[in-house]
C-alpha cells in the first residue's frame, strides 16, 4: 500500500500575540546550533541570552519586517525588510543589555554581517527553524516559496548568513553561497544571495 502524501500545513503571518511563541520555538533551536553555541558555551546560559535577545528580534519584525509561521506553530521564518526607513534600529545598546560578558563575541559576529551587508534594496532572511517532528515534510521549503513570491513582485534579492547545514539546503532553492566568513575560533559561516527576479514592464495601451 502506497502511503499517503505529506503535505505542509497552511502558513500565516505571525501577529503580536505569537512573539513569546516564536521566541521560545527559535530558543529551542539555537541549543544544538554551533554559532550560538560559539557566542555562548553554556547551556543554561544560552537558553537565557537568546531568549531575551529572539525576543526582541521577532517583535521588531512582525512590526517592521515579515514573520511567517505554520498554523501549526510548527515553523518560521523571519524576514527583515531594508531599506525600513520608519523602523527604529536595533542597536549595540539592546544587544549589551541581554549579553553581558559575552558582548564582544556578538559585536564581533554582527560586525562581520554588516560587512556583507548591501545599502542597495533587498530582504534578509534572519530565521528559518522547522522543530525536528515536523521536518522532511516540505515545510521549511514551503515557507520559502511563500516570501519568495511576494518578493519577487518587487524585484529584490535575499541576502542571508548560514551555517553550512543551512547553505546546503538554501542552494538548493535558487540562493548563491560566497565566499565564508570566519569567526575567531568558530565555525565558518556563508554569506547567500537569491538574485532578485526582475519585474516585467506592464505594456502600455493607448
């Protein structure tokens, strides 16, 4: 007997009330990844920190960005949008606030983001997380294909930051890995760009 197709559940924009849900999904997913493992070797104490940092994060970007989660609240991606010229920054001071002794690691990681960083128009893929029970379902390539097509009717490119788990399943979704950035003493990193799709010029009637 051929079993039955798996198919992704619906995807929604992510409102206010979700933040402390999301928060907590993506807290569980920074405990077996080896960036923030980097930025804090402990445990306990990096639960804690990116908590209160993802937070923050996902706030400011259901606000000023694109958050998009499962009905299920089993995955999410969260997306920046720049130029965001109303948004107010997320700034050096609201990173020491939640870091403490770990700052400099963080200044140093965000330094090299912003490095790669364009001035030019594009989305930044910040988050993208499907909890272990749910993945190899479709679900974290639906949630692309769903911001991918409304960018696409702006023309913009995708720039993001992965680890090498995460670049291997980005290039296979259209995205360009460059060049690896390297922390000190921590894992590589690669910058990936998906081009932006250019808009077609709408015919002119007379």
């Amino acid at each position: 007997m051929t079993a039955p197709a798996v198919t992704a559940p619906p995807i929604r924009p992510a409102q206010p009330g979700d933040v402390a849900t999301i928060a907590a999904l993506l807290t569980d997913a920074v405990a077996a990844d080896p960036v923030a493992h980097w930025l804090v070797p402990d445990l306990v104490e990096r639960q804690h920190i990116f908590h209160a940092l993802l937070a923050m994060e996902v706030d400011h970007a259901v606000e000023w960005g694109h958050v998009d989660v499962t009905v299920d609240m089993t995955a999410v991606a969260v997306w920046r949008h720049h130029p965001a010229p109303q948004a107010p920054p997320l700034s050096d001071y609201h990173l020491s606030t939640f870091t403490g002794r770990h700052l400099t690691r963080f200044q140093h990681l965000y330094t090299l983001v912003r490095r790669y960083r364009t001035a030019a128009a594009h989305h930044w893929l910040a988050w993208l997380h499907v909890t272990p029970h749910a993945r190899h379902r479709g679900i974290g390539q639906a949630l692309l294909a769903h911001h991918h097509q409304r960018i696409d009717q702006l023309g913009y490119p995708v720039d993001t930051i992965a680890t090498a788990t995460v670049r291997n399943h980005l290039t296979r979704h259209g995205y360009r890995a460059g060049t690896p950035l390297r922390l000190i003493d921590g894992p590589p990193l690669w910058p990936l760009r998906r081009a932006g799709r250019p808009v077609p010029l709408t015919a002119v009637t007379g």
